[in-house]
C-alpha cells in the first residue's frame, strides 16, 4: 500500500469522476485506474463501483476512507512541522523596544539564541508610536511598548512585562529635592517635562488629573524616558518618568506623585497576519519568561 495509491483512492471519491480526480493530482487518467485497481488487488476487495455515471466507494471503500484521509492528513503535518523546523533554522526575528526599562530583554534573546543559533535577531529602540505602527505593519515581530494589556492598540496582542511606579524627578538642586513626595495638585505650579500625547505614560498622567480635576502645563516633551530625565537634570522641570529611569540617573531625585501613577510595559505582537516560525518560538519563550501580567 503505497501513500499515492490512498491519494488517488481520495481524489475519485471527492471527485466521484476518474478524470476530474486524475486533473486534480495532475497524473494521466489510467495511472490512477491502475494504482487504484493495485490496492484494490492488495486489499482483496473492489473499494470503487464504477458501473454508475458516478463513481463510488463500496463498501469496503467507504471503511478505507477514514483512514485514508487520516493518513494524508498525518503526512501533511509531518510536513509542515519539518518545513517550520527547516524555517525556524534559517528564519530570522525583528524586535525592538522602548528606550528606558527594566525588562531582561537581553536574557531572552541570549536564551533564544542559545536554542537556535541559526535564527538572525535584530534588536532596536524607538518610540511607543513607531513601535506599534511597526508592529502593526509587519516591520517588527514583536516589541515592548508603553501601553498595559487593558490598554493594548487595536491590531497588537501581548502581556504585560513590567508594571513600575511612575514618580516626578527634579534636579538634586532643585527645592523640591529634599521632599518625600509630590501631589499632581502640586505639579500645576511647576513646569512639567513629560512624554508626547498618546503616549502610555502620558495617557495615566492626563487621565489622572483629569479624574483629581488638575490642570498642569506641560513645557517640554521628549520622546523617550532618557531624554526626560536630562532635561530635569539640568533644571528645566519636574519629569513625569518611570522611576528605574529616575533611581539610575545620580543627578535626579525621585518623587512618588500622590495619588500614585503606574507605569506598564506590554510585550506586543501582531493579532492578525502571517507569522513565522521564529517570532511563534520567541513570543512563547517571552511569555514563559517575562509575562508578569495577563496574556492576552
């Protein structure tokens, strides 16, 4: 018993016609009738009445037939688990990531690297904005972005991987330094450095004084946590920041915002579309590693 011979047993079944079936394997006609006519031969059974117009399974043919398309079904996926593997080897992963953060983005790719070393990676940095739009439109395989999973741009899936308090950071010495705490009440008579709009750090800090019905003045933006922190550290504002970004810099002093902001991190990829073998692996070593928060 031969895997074409339950190929061409399947295709003039489907087909209940030879000469559509032999069209639909691309073989000539009578090399079907005799491969079929040799299982039949092995089977000791007649599997195909061919005295109507329409051909059809016997009864014997009718019990061969679940296991016959059980068979090309197996050997389907065989081949398709060999072809991912073969991609996988040879395939290549695009991530990127915000500018500022304490994820161990470095001991993922070290690990992913260290089980298929074969698999190219690119590692960059950008802004929440172009990551997405990256993401969304292919560019990237996956990336962290400032946005939690309740809050994740339509298009993207992920978990969150880091959840850290926000704080306002001012210069050593600035006369806020010596203070314990800031309230966003307070935040309206300083200058603000924050995040752009639609940012995720931005969106909590706007929808928080919205909700405490402050109102405070933005003076300066930058377009990732680094370049916040320099510009408190020349004495420029008070920066709305995450606070690892803020505890690294010696020259900033960090201070909680009562009440308190949160910052999350989600690592995101796109929900729809074509996905490789080696961004599937990489999204489920990540998940297995970083996932602090909901999978969505």
């Amino acid at each position: 018993m031969e895997l074409r011979q339950l190929e061409y047993l399947v295709a003039v079944v489907e087909e209940a016609n030879f000469t559509r079936a032999a069209k639909r394997v691309h073989v000539a006609q009578p090399a079907i009738s005799a491969q079929i006519a040799r299982l039949e031969r092995e089977l000791g059974q007649p599997l195909l009445d061919r005295t109507r117009r329409q051909v059809r399974p016997t009864a014997a043919g009718e019990a061969v037939l679940p296991y016959a398309r059980a068979a090309l079904a197996a050997v389907a996926d065989a081949r398709a688990a060999v072809e991912e593997v073969t991609a996988l080897v040879r395939g290549s992963v695009r991530v990127s990531t915000v500018t500022a953060h304490d994820v161990d983005m470095p001991g993922l790719l070290a690990a992913f690297h260290r089980q298929h070393p074969q698999v190219d990676i690119t590692l960059g940095t950008e802004d929440s904005a172009t990551l997405i739009d990256g993401v969304r439109s292919g560019r990237f395989d996956a990336a962290i972005i400032s946005v939690g999973t309740d809050d994740l741009p339509a298009g993207l899936d992920g978990f969150v991987v880091t959840d850290q308090p926000i704080v306002g950071a001012v210069a050593i010495d600035d006369e806020w330094a010596d203070r314990r705490s800031i309230t966003l009440a307070e935040l309206a008579d300083r200058a603000v450095i924050s995040l752009p709009a639609g940012t995720g750090i931005r969106r909590q800090l706007d929808s928080a004084c919205l909700a405490a019905g402050v109102s405070i003045r933005v003076a300066l933006e930058a377009s990732t946590p680094l370049g916040l922190a320099e510009l408190a550290e020349r004495g420029l504002g008070v920066a709305v920041l995450p606070e690892v970004v803020a505890a690294a810099r010696k020259k900033l002093r960090p201070l909680p915002i009562t009440p308190g902001l949160r910052g999350r991190l989600s690592f995101a990829w796109r929900a729809h579309g074509p996905m490789s073998p080696a961004a599937r692996v990489l999204i489920g070593m990540a998940r297995d590693r970083l996932a602090v928060g909901p999978v969505a």
